[in-house]
C-alpha cells in the first residue's frame, strides 16, 4: 500500500429538470436543465483554477449524474477536443443507460433488488481520468412517490412528505414499474457498501476520486463512510449533499474520515 491516501471528493448532480420542477425523483432518469450545465461547467472550471488533480470518476449510472460529469469535464479538460468528450460521453451514457434499465425488470415485485453492476470507461491516449459508472450509487427509490411533485404529496400528507424527507427508516409503498421501486436508507446503505469497499481500496492506493452522484446517496456514503448510521447522523450530513457544493474528505487508509475543504459555484 502506498504511503500517500488519496482523497475523496463529494459532488451532487446538479439540477436536474425534476430539480426544476421540485419533483421527487428517485429511479426516474431524468436529465439536466440548461442551468444544470451551467453549473456544471462552472464547477470544473473551479476546480482546474484550484489544480485539483484527479484519477477516478465516479457516477452512477443515471443521466442526470454522468450529465453533470461530462459538463464538468467540458471546462476542467480544456487540453482535449469538445467534441472528442462529446462522443465519448454519448457512448458512455448510451451504455451507462441500459446497465440502468436492466438493473430492474420493467414490471417490479417486491422480490425484486436491483443487480448490481460497474463499468469502467476509459478515453484512451487523453488525460481524462477513467469513469466507473455504476448501478450501486443510484438515487435512493421513492416507491409511488417517484415522479410527483413535493408540494402535491405534501398537501395529500405532510407526515408522508416528511418521512420521505427525513426518516431514514421509512419505505414507501413500491409501485409495479422499475422508477416506483422502494427503498430506505438502510437498503441504500446495503447496496452500496461493497462499492464504497472499493473506492476505499482506491484511496489506499493513492487515488484521488470525485465521485458525482445524488443527494440521498451521498448522504448514505456520508454516514456510512463515518461509521454511524443513526437518524441523528444522517440529519448531521445533511449539508454534504448542498446543491452545488463539492466536498473534500480526508481518510487515514483505515476508518477515520473528516470533511476538509469545501468548493462552491
């Protein structure tokens, strides 16, 4: 193992057109609005003025994650042909999409748990960092709350809309289609702890990681990552998945982890 640990750093998507529309996403796929791109862009272009160096990306494999990455990769790797990412990109999104769709059947039971899958792209003979996309940090699932806006659910029952806000323990009803499959933060959690293994051993290795994903699921590595998983920890890290905010963590290659530094557009 390497003496020097690499860092992570925390990125949620930016805003998405259910963001725009204050709607509860979860397994929907939507994309990225135009000020979504925007703030993209601005991000990578703070992070080439700050020199933070990187040696793996990490998404998961929705659109509104791997959207945010190539807008941000558009001003950070000025050094490479616009159009060059852009082909890439659709080639990763293209397949990045289907791992999605196949993670679930289209008509869903409650027996069915996604499949967990990991891609790794890589843009040869450039100096853009491989990509993993991966169906293990995808948005935490809203069940028949997928897709509907905040405000509407809220009026029908705030007790619901603050449990889907802030209980982690609370499931919703799942509904029959693979964007209303169910979860909670403990199943989140399951899921991504063997990808969150991996990225460790990364770190260990010396790697820097920026791993862009969703607000739920950053909250879950958050918690996970710091070995305490309770509500009132969860509510703590609530403010490492700011909307356009990125966050540094520091790991001692064995437990301990602490937030840094912190970058905003």
């Amino acid at each position: 193992m390497t003496e020097k640990i690499g860092k992570l750093y925390l990125f949620p998507h930016t805003q998405s057109e259910n963001n725009l529309g204050n709607v509860f996403s979860g397994w929907e796929n939507p994309g990225l609005t135009t000020e979504g791109e925007k703030d993209a862009q601005a991000m990578g272009k703070l992070l080439r003025q700050n020199r933070i160096g990187f040696n793996l990306f990490e998404c998961s494999t929705q659109k509104r994650s791997l959207q945010t990455l190539f807008n941000l990769c558009l001003t950070y790797y000025q050094e490479v042909d616009d159009e060059e990412l852009r082909r890439f990109f659709e080639e990763v999104l293209s397949l990045s999409t289907q791992i999605f769709h196949n993670a679930l059947p289209e008509v869903i039971s409650d027996k069915d748990k996604p499949i967990l899958e990991r891609k790794i792209f890589r843009l040869n003979n450039t100096i853009v960092a491989p990509i993993i996309a991966t169906t293990a940090l995808v948005e935490k699932g809203y069940g028949i709350y997928a897709g509907r806006p905040r405000e509407d659910i809220r009026e029908e029952s705030n007790e619901i809309y603050r449990n889907l806000r802030d209980n982690s323990d609370y499931l919703p009803p799942s509904g029959e289609n693979r964007h209303q499959y169910a979860e909670n933060y403990g199943m989140v959690r399951d899921r991504a702890t063997p990808e969150l293994e991996l990225i460790k051993e990364e770190l260990r290795n010396g790697k820097n990681i920026l791993h862009i994903g969703h607000s739920n699921t950053i909250r879950v590595i958050a918690a996970t990552l710091l070995g305490n998983f309770s509500q009132e920890e969860k509510q703590k890290w609530r403010k490492i998945s700011i909307r356009n905010t990125m966050f540094k963590l520091n790991f001692d290659g064995k437990s301990k982890w602490e937030i840094v530094e912190s970058y905003k557009v």
